[in-house]
C-alpha cells in the first residue's frame, strides 16, 4: 500500500487547528450527470454532462475556537483559505510523502454537539461555496485542481484543454 493516509492537520489562513481537529472529511467531486433513455429503448444510462456538482468540506473540532466560529461568510467575497497537510506512507517502503490539498471557500455552518455531562464538546463545521480546490501529492504531482473563476480543471489522468473557454472568451 502505497498512499496510505496517515495523519493530517488543517489550517484556516494561518490559524492551526492541530490542537482541537477531531477529524475531516475531504471533498470529493462527484460529475454531474442526467439520465437518458432513448425513445424506445429498454435501458437508461447517465449521461455525464461536463461539470462536477458542488465541492463542499467537512471537519470536527473539540472546541469552540472563536477563530473559526467568528468567520462564516455571507457573501464569496469573505471566502477563506483552508490548508490540509497529509502525511501519506508506503507501508512496504516506509516511504512518507507530502499530501497538500488547499481550498477557498466559505464556512457556511458550525453545529456544536450536543452537551451531555462530562467530556469534551466541540462542533461539526461545514465549508462549501467552493472556488478553488488543489491536491497535490508530492513526488507524484497534481492529483485535482478546479477553479470556478476561470473554469479549468484537471485531475484524475485527464487535462482539461482550454479550447471551450477559447470559444467562449473566458480568461480568467
């Protein structure tokens, strides 16, 4: 196994939330398709049809940071920069490689948990209104970047050739 994941952290431009991160899901693009059954036909299939639905963060803290809770934003103008750091092993090799994977968005919800006795409580964050997303994985490279700005992305083996923002006169 060799991009085993083993341990991570998060950043929010420049605060550290090593100290109070429970833990976090990573986004995960999902292509937008329609369902298609020709006239007549016995099957349907889904059609993908060129975008990805919306992009969105998830992550746990076992506090109430007034650094995190005090940025939500009401508009994309007040988007955030998010950093997660992985440390990825080769559990044959015991090889460990860098995983850096940065975002823009907006915090869009803090639920705290439920308090209940004793313990400690924190609260389920959510960052969606994604911009820009990048994942790179080093000694291998760009796994995924997408901007909604200048509509490009790439990843998973295949590059975006930018002839539909040509024919459409978008620059960025």
């Amino acid at each position: 196994m060799e991009f085993v994941r083993k341990a991570g952290n998060l950043y929010c431009e420049g605060t550290n939330l090593w100290l109070q991160l429970a833990s976090y899901k990573l986004p995960s693009p999902k292509v937008k398709t329609e369902s298609h059954q020709p006239g007549g036909g016995i099957m349907e299939i889904e059609v993908p049809v060129g975008a990805i639905d919306p992009l969105a963060l998830g992550f746990n803290t076992k506090s109430a940071d007034p650094r995190i809770l005090g940025v939500p934003g009401m508009s994309l103008s007040e988007s955030r920069l998010w950093t997660i750091y992985e440390e990825l092993v080769d559990e044959r090799s015991a090889t460990k490689r860098e995983r850096i994977i940065t975002l823009r968005g907006v915090l869009n919800e803090a639920s705290p948990e439920e308090m209940a006795g004793r313990g400690l409580k924190g609260y389920e964050h959510s960052i969606g209104s994604i911009t820009d997303y990048e994942d790179v994985i080093e000694g291998y490279g760009i796994v995924a970047r997408f901007n909604y700005w200048r509509n490009e992305w790439q990843g998973y083996g295949v590059n975006s050739d930018n002839r539909s923002n040509q024919i459409l006169r978008i620059s960025g």
